[in-house]
C-alpha cells in the first residue's frame, strides 16, 4: 500500500514570527497528498468546509496538484445526495478531511454509492484539522494493519458458522464513526463499558466462564458496537432539523402530483389548493326537494299568521272553525276526555321547562320546590287546568288550585276534581287561601268565550286583582280570542292543535298537539301538515 503523505508530516511547523497561516500550512500539505494523486484515486474522502459550506463525501475522481483541487463523484452533502454528479473544491476552502476507504492494489475501481462503505469499511483512516488554539496539524488514524479491504459476514453466513471476531476488526468496523485518536496500545477492557454486575468487576481473580456457542458471539460483536464507545464520545454537534428540512422541496412535489392527477383524471385527498365543503352540524348533505315552507293551509281569509323555528307557516282559524274541528275529532273517537290529558300532559311539560326543568328539579333541590298557582272557572277550560295541576303535583310540584264553588258542575270537571284529590296538591275556593308572598307561576284557565258572564262575578274579579298583585309570570291555556275577554295579561299562551289569533295580551304564543288525525283537518277544508316534527309543544312566532 502507498504511503500517505499526511504521515509523513504529523505538524506544521510554525516560524517565530507566526507569519505562517492555516491556508498556508494546509496548502502545503496539499502539495504532497497531489505527488501521489494517482495512488489516492478512488478513495472515499470525507471533507469538512466549515459552518458554511458543510460536510461533503464521495469518491475521489480527480487531484490536480496545479490548481491546488480535489474532485469528488456522485458527493454527499451532510448526508444527503447532490444533484451533480461530481463537486470540486479548492484547497483553501477545505477545513478537515478524512479518508474513510482506501481501495486494495488490483481491485476493480469503479465509483459506485458512498452508503456501500458502510458495510465494512477498510483501510487507513487519515484526519487533516485545525486545533482550536489555531495550531495547524494532521493526525494518522490507523485503523487496520492491512490495507486490504476486511470481509464481513452476511447474516446467512453468520447463521451457519462461529465468527470469531478480532480487536482490529472491531476497531475497524467502527473506525469511520470515530470523532477521537484513539491508540492500539490502549487495553479492550477500557474502551468497552462492563455492567454493574459483571463477576470480573466483583472478582477480578476468577476467570469469567467463556460460553462457547454462535449466540454469544452474536450478541458479544453487538455488544461491542453498541455500547464500545466512552461516554466522552457524544458528538458536539447537533442534527441540523431546519437545514435537511429546506431541502425537501414541498412545493414541487405537490405540482407533480397535480400534473400527474390532471394527467390521468384522478383525484387525490390532500390536495392544499382546494378547500373541502364544509356543512353546519343541521345541514342536510344529501340533495333533496325544495322545501315547502307553507304546508298548510285554511278556508278561509287568514287574519294572522305565525310561524316556527324552522320556518314552517301556520296560519291561524277562527274560534268557530276550531270548535268545529274539536267536535269532528270528538265524532271520530278523540274525546274530551282524551283531549284533556293531552292538553294536561303538554301543557304541564311547558311549565316544568318554564320552572327551570332539570336544573330546579332534581333531588339536590328538595328545598326549593317550585309553587305554581292555577286559577280555573266552572268550565272545559277550567278542566284542563286542573288536569295541568295534576301532571304537575305528579312531578313533585307545590299546586295550589283554586276553583269556586258551584252546586253543579261540570261531568268533566267532577272527574278531573276525583284524580286531582288524589295527589298531594292542595285545593281552595276562597281566595284569601292563596299565597300571599310571590309564586313561581300562575296558570290561567279562568276566561271562557261560552261563558262571558262569569267575568262579573266578585270571586272573577278578585282572582284577577290577585293574580295582578303577585307578580308571578302567567301561563294561559287556550285563551280567548278577544283581549276584553281577557282579564290577565299572559306572558305565555298555549294554543291548541291551531292557533287562534292572538293579540299582544297573550304575550308569547305556543302550540300544543293533542292528537287529532290528518283527515280530521282535511274534513273540516284544512290541508294539513304537522309542524311539530320530534316535538309535542313549539314555539310560535308573528310572521
């Protein structure tokens, strides 16, 4: 094997003056390397050109002693494959090299992949570097007593037959990764890291058992690789994230792939340009008819309308053709009876919502009982109060009911009274029994337009002036049509099946379903389409 001319010349020597530069010193070491240029051919170099320039690797493909340059073929820049097929340096741009592998005499030279060196590589490793205190100098690494390349072992091979594997083996395979001079005198059991609990640590006079077998040689030679190295050897140096990322062009990778799907009519699902349609959590994404907004629609000349939270159109009747289209329905089957509860059922689940629902009832609430007050006359109206109440009282309500006295009643009325004695709410006929401190709500069910002489009655008027002096919020159920026939202003009115037109003293509107069949609309000339969709009691609003 030739000679490198680095070892000839381990230091440059500095005159007294210090007039020598760096450049200088590593321009004459240059000129001996070029003497023997075509010995060095081949080789797999390893060259540093600073902060600025990086770290190159590649095959040496040309030395040119005149112009003081070097030429690498298919280089490596800080580990990443240059477009050129070849790079050039200058002598005054090189910082340190390092030879990483020689070729052996009459082995076929050709220039192939640099990551083929890291199998095995061989030969003479040389360091040419700058000291900190400025100083000049070139080191000699040995790292084989040979300068042919060493042979490792397939995995296959390894399988079938023991290896044996040798100090200078063991510090050749690693000599490439070696950022320290280190000296072939110095002794294995310093350079490799011994657990804890090893014997010849405890005893050094008691031989270690040798196992003999290919397993252990196995795990001996990884053993060395992996935990050979002193824990001085962490490099000192980063991995540059920011600067191996700005190489991955992002752009132009994603216009190849939009050329390659305009190419062939595909369509990818990360394409950046395009935004994907977005739908509200109540949109439907499916295509479907035009909505219809007015669904139903009434004989006669429509006075008001309303409409719901969906935009649905409802328009109101006249109180004769709703008392024509309760009496329909009561032919067919649906009777007052039925009508009743179901006027009950939905009109009390409007007033728990109202009483605050599950935040006010629940079991940590025992102490705050909601009080609601229902004022109910001697008619069917009245009938579906008490009904209300007695939905209520079965939801651990405070009702007080009160109900004047009359010698006959009402079948409806008698049979409401029986059910409602039987919870645990509490019945008056004297206002003067009602609370006088605030309720939490009223529910009104004392007007009725069959009965308008009940309005002069001293125990009407006296329930009215109550009901204005509490200042609790009202519930209407089913009010009249006329505000004269309304003695208490309503915060809330609940209407039924379809509304009445209402005016400002009925306060908000809503509407109930009591169960009356589609062709009982269509009977009476009223195209119908239910607007309550999942819901028994809706909102309604002045269109």
């Amino acid at each position: 094997m030739p000679q490198c001319p680095f070892a000839q010349r381990s230091r440059v020597a500095w005159n007294s003056a210090g007039a020598t530069s760096v450049t200088d010193s590593l321009r004459t070491e240059w000129s001996h390397i070029s003497n023997m240029a075509t010995d060095w051919l081949g080789s797999i170099v390893s060259i540093n050109c600073g902060d600025s320039l990086g770290v190159y690797q590649g095959r040496v493909s040309a030395v040119d002693q005149i112009s003081q340059t070097i030429s690498l073929t298919r280089p490596f820049h800080n580990g990443v494959k240059c477009l050129v097929p070849e790079v050039t340096f200058r002598a005054g741009d090189i910082t340190e090299l390092k030879i990483l592998e020689i070729p052996g005499p009459g082995e076929n030279q050709h220039f192939g992949d640099l990551h083929q060196t890291e199998l095995g590589p061989s030969g003479v490793g040389y360091q040419m570097g700058i000291n900190q205190n400025g100083t000049g100098k070139l080191v000699k690494k040995p790292t084989s007593s040979s300068s042919a390349p060493q042979t490792i072992p397939k995995r296959t091979d390894v399988k079938s037959q023991d290896v044996a594997v040798s100090p200078q083996q063991q510090q050749c395979s690693k000599s490439y990764v070696d950022r320290h001079t280190e000296s072939l005198s110095q002794s294995k059991s310093f350079r490799r890291r011994h657990n804890s609990w090893s014997s010849s640590s405890r005893h050094p006079n008691q031989a270690t058992p040798k196992k003999s077998g290919l397993k252990n040689g196995q795990m001996k030679n990884k053993d060395d690789e992996c935990f050979g190295d002193d824990i001085e050897e962490i490099p000192d140096t980063d991995f540059d994230f920011e600067g191996n990322l700005a190489l991955f062009d992002k752009a132009a990778v994603f216009e190849e792939i939009d050329t390659y799907e305009r190419r062939t009519g595909t369509r990818s699902r990360g394409i950046p340009n395009e935004r994907p349609t977005r739908y509200r959590h109540d949109e439907n994404i499916l295509e479907s008819e035009p909505i219809v907004y007015r669904r139903i629609t009434v004989p006669h000349n429509v006075s008001k309308e309303f409409c719901t939270d969906s935009g649905l159109v409802v328009p109101s009747v006249s109180y004769e053709l709703h008392k024509k289209l309760l009496s329909v329905a009561e032919k067919h089957g649906l009777t007052l009876e039925r009508r009743l509860e179901m006027t009950g059922v939905c009109a009390s689940q409007m007033a728990l919502t109202l009483l605050g629902g599950p935040n006010r009832l629940n079991p940590k609430n025992v102490h705050q009982r909601p009080t609601v007050a229902l004022l109910c006359g001697p008619h069917v109206k009245g009938a579906q109060g008490i009904s209300c109440g007695r939905h209520l009282a079965n939801h651990d309500v405070q009702v007080i009911l009160f109900l004047p006295n009359f010698v006959k009643m009402l079948e409806s009325i008698t049979n409401e009274l029986s059910l409602f004695s039987k919870t645990q709410g509490q019945q008056v006929s004297n206002l003067k029994d009602l609370p006088t401190s605030p309720v939490d709500l009223v529910i009104n069910c004392l007007d009725c337009p069959e009965n308008a002489f009940l309005r002069d009655q001293p125990w009407y008027k006296a329930a009215v002036a109550w009901a204005n002096r509490n200042r609790a919020p009202v519930l209407s159920i089913d009010p009249p049509v006329h505000e004269g026939e309304q003695g208490i202003d309503a915060k809330w009115s609940l209407a039924l099946g379809l509304p009445l037109p209402l005016g400002e003293r009925a306060g908000r509107v809503y509407l109930c379903d009591i169960g009356l069949p589609q062709q009982v609309f269509q009977e009476v000339g009223i195209s119908y389409h239910s607007p309550f969709g999942c819901k028994f009691v809706i909102p309604l609003h002045s269109a």
